[in-house]
C-alpha cells in the first residue's frame, strides 16, 4: 500500500465513522442492530415480506447469541472501509498511478456523497458493499480471482451488495466469467430461494417514491453524477443543499481527463451504473413495471444506489490523473460533503428499551403487535424502526406510506390476523401461526408453536461454507493473466 495512503486513510475513516466507538445500540431510520437480536424467520428471509435483509439479519441474530451483535456490526462496517481502501490502492497501482494519486482513489472511495447519504439513511450493509466494488474490481483485473470472488462473497451480505458485486464481477472478468456468475448466484441463494418460493412483488407505484433526487445547483442529473441523489431528503447533509453538490459535477469533469489511461471494463460498469440510474430517472415506466411483475426486482426501485457502480472507474480515474489533478480531487472529494463528519454523528448509537419479560413470553413465536408503531423517535426526533420488530419474531406489515397515500399494501397474513384478533378468533390465529398477541398491556397466547427456522439456517449455512469452499478451489487452481491496463 503506497506509504501516505495509509495516514489518510486512518484519518478519512476516523472521521466518518467516529460515532461508531460509542456505546449503545444502533439505530437510525433503516437501521437498527440490537446486540441480541431475535433469530426468527424473517430474519432468515423467510417472514412476511421479501428477503431484503438476509442474509445480514440472520448473520447478526447468530452472532448475537455469542456476542453483542451491535458491536459486530461495527467492525464490520470498519472493515469494509478497509477493504475499500485497498481496492483503491490496488487499482492505483495496476493503472501506474503515483503516490499522490493513490491518495486521491482513496479519498474518492471513502468520502462521497453516497456513503454518506446511505450510512444517514442507515444502509450500512449497502455502504459495505459498495466499499467492496473496487477491490473486486482490481482483484479481477490482477487476475487473483479468489480474493474478488471473496469480496464478491462479503458484498453480498446485502441482498443489492450481492446483485452490485456480482455485476461488478462479470463486466470486469475475462475467462472466468462463467465461475463469477455462478459465484455470484451462489452468494445470493439466501434471498433468491425465498424470493422464488414467496413470489413477492412490490408496487410499481413505489419506484416514484424512491426516484433519484435533485440536489441544489445541479439537478438529479449532477447529483447521480456526483455519487448522491438519495430519494430521502432527511437523510441529504445540510452542505448538499448548500451549493457543494457543485464540487462533484466539477470533480466528475476534472475525473473525465484521464479517461484514456483507465480500463475498458471499469468505463463499462460505470456507464452501467450512472445510465441505469439516470433511465430510471427519466423513464420510469418500464422499472415501474419490472417491480411490480418480476420478483425481487423490487432490489431496484431505489434507483441512485446504482450509481455506486461508477466507484471503480472514479477510483481509477482519480488515481491515474497528474499530480495537480490528483491533489485537486482531493480537494473537490472532500468539498462534495464537507460537513460528513457533523452529519455523520446522527450515527452516534442510542439505548433503546426493549422489554425482556415480553421476548423471553414470546419464546420465539410469531407475534401479533395490535396498533403498533413501527417506527418511534429518537430523544434528537429521528425516526428508527421500533425495537420489538428486531426482538421478536414480529407479524410484519410492510406498508409504506408516502405522503400520506399507501404504495405499499400490508401483507396480507399481518392483515388476516388483525382481523381475526378484531373478531376474537383466537383459532384462525393460531391457523395463521400467530402464537402471541400483544394489544396495549394485554398479552393473550395462542395453540401456535414458533415456526420451524431450519430452512433458513441451512440457506444461512451454505452462505457461510463458501468462503472455504473458494479457499479449497483456490488451492488446485492457476492463476489467470492480470487484465492489461492503458
């Protein structure tokens, strides 16, 4: 690792995850981690909603049997910064870029508007995985295909993390990209296989509510090309509103100089990334049709994620330019959020009661929170999703609610049972696998057992075997040519 990248690195990610080394529990907006969170079906992809968080949620309620999960989630947070780091290095190095200009890759992968933006919004498990972009693209590139396909394996922690990898992974393999599809597919069987079982959907109606936003001075065109846009304007720093969106369209233009000296794949996945969030843009219908008709295309209403596909090529980019252009980067990186440090403080954790009497009643069985918020406030008013939906194994809703119209209907076994519970049929219930309900200080049980989590768990376990398993390939296989670098 060139020598000033590490001071700078150290410095970039002490920065920004700084509220990462307080105590308590993290929650903000999408994410909550709780140090013991509940080893139920929905956490193993199997509840009432779409498998958008497995393998992750099933990972973290495993780890919480042994360890505080919360500060499991932390470090691997940290270590995705790492890894992103010497992704940037690496792909420095393969495009002949000097010191300088490993530093100026590295700023660029570490400090832009969309790890900020989505460690606000609380996808931390996305950050990760966009963290892992560049080196699985410079482990391709050298044709060390263990480690990408490793990184690939650790991307897809998140559903999306394993769908971005493994598009990372094709477009920038050569000979071996029939292994890295099935690489890729194999690391995403935990959402894949109940995604086909359950058939979920969501409503098209849903992909204008998460559309890419405009940014002040630039538009949603300059946004998407600065790495930001997230559709929650809660979740933008004050600083993106404040003119310095500006440093990211200057900073895309002063990148867009030493595109000859950067590798053809990594050109290609960035124009995959940045075309495909700006065509949901400005043509919505056909994604708006996808979600609602294919299954699990739901992964891509939230279109400006898509951008984090551009990051390899802006690493490379970064560090193959001129030492003034590298130092000027630098500068314009860091200008496109000034305030991350500030605004990533909402991150600093929080205690949050959960009540122990109720989870250890429970024991495990679905249960039935009647006119339950699923979100509360911070004492700061910041939204979290509430404790007892990670505590116990919890009937979801899964509404969402926009401007006050529903896109997304609730499921409809949370809606059969809402009704039974209205009707006093304690039997339907227990036939809907409800085994507890919980109405205000009223706890009333049912005949139903805790569904069985095997099926879960063996998904779970064949996720986790593949890293030795790639390890056992590695030692019987060659290594490729390292892709040619201009």
């Amino acid at each position: 690792m060139s020598t000033p990248a590490v001071p700078l690195a150290g410095v970039l990610l002490t920065l920004l995850l700084w509220p990462l080394a307080l105590p308590g529990d993290l929650a903000l907006r999408d994410m909550l981690v709780l140090d013991s969170p509940a080893l139920s079906p929905s956490a193993l992809g199997l509840g009432d909603l779409a498998a958008r968080n497995v393998p992750q949620d099933g990972l973290l309620a495993v780890v919480g049997l042994l360890l505080p999960a919360s500060w499991v989630a932390r470090l691997l947070i940290l270590a995705g910064g790492v890894a992103g780091v010497v992704g940037a290095v690496w792909l420095a190095r393969l495009v002949g870029g000097g010191r300088l200009g490993a530093c100026a890759a590295v700023t660029v992968v570490l400090w832009n508007p969309f790890v900020v933006e989505r460690l606000l919004q609380g996808h931390w498990s996305l950050v990760i995985a966009g963290w892992l972009l560049p080196l699985i693209a410079a482990a391709a590139l050298a044709g060390r295909w263990p480690v990408a396909w490793l990184a690939m394996w650790a991307a897809s922690l998140t559903p999306t993390g394993g769908l971005l990898a493994l598009v990372t992974g094709v477009a920038v393999a050569r000979g071996r990209r029939g292994w890295t599809v099935l690489v890729g597919l194999a690391c995403s069987l935990p959402w894949i296989i109940p995604g086909l079982l359950g058939g979920s959907t969501a409503a098209g109606d849903s992909v204008a509510a998460f559309a890419p936003r405009a940014e002040a001075h630039v538009g949603t065109l300059g946004a998407l090309l600065g790495l930001g846009g997230v559709w929650n304007a809660d979740a933008v720093p004050a600083s993106r509103e404040s003119g310095f969106a500006l440093a990211g369209v200057a900073l895309f233009a002063l990148l867009l100089l030493g595109i000859r000296r950067v590798p053809v794949p990594l050109l290609v996945l960035a124009g995959l990334g940045l075309g495909g969030a700006v065509a949901a843009w400005l043509l919505p219908g056909p994604l708006a049709w996808a979600v609602a008709e294919i299954p699990g295309a739901g992964l891509l209403r939230d279109a400006s994620k898509l951008t984090v596909l551009a990051l390899p090529a802006y690493a490379a980019l970064a560090a193959s330019s001129r030492p003034w252009a590298a130092g000027l980067a630098i500068a314009l990186a860091l200008l496109q959020v000034p305030d991350a440090p500030r605004a990533l403080a909402q991150l600093t954790p929080v205690h949050l009661d959960v009540d122990e009497e109720l989870v250890a009643r429970a024991d495990g069985r679905d249960t039935l929170l009647v006119d339950h918020p699923p979100l509360i406030h911070r004492p700061d008013g910041r939204p979290v999703i509430h404790p007892l939906n990670k505590a116990l194994a919890a009937v979801e809703s899964g509404a969402l609610v926009v401007d006050g119209e529903v896109v997304d209907q609730p499921s409809p076994r949370w809606v059969a049972a809402h009704q039974a519970w209205r009707a006093g049929d304690l039997d339907t219930l227990a036939d809907l696998g409800v085994g507890l309900i919980v109405d205000g200080d009223r706890v009333v049980e049912t005949t139903a057992p805790a569904r069985p989590i095997w099926p879960g768990l063996l998904l779970l376990a064949g996720w986790l075997l593949i890293p030795p398993v790639l390890a056992a390939a590695a030692r019987n296989a060659r290594p490729s040519s390292p892709t040619r670098c201009r």
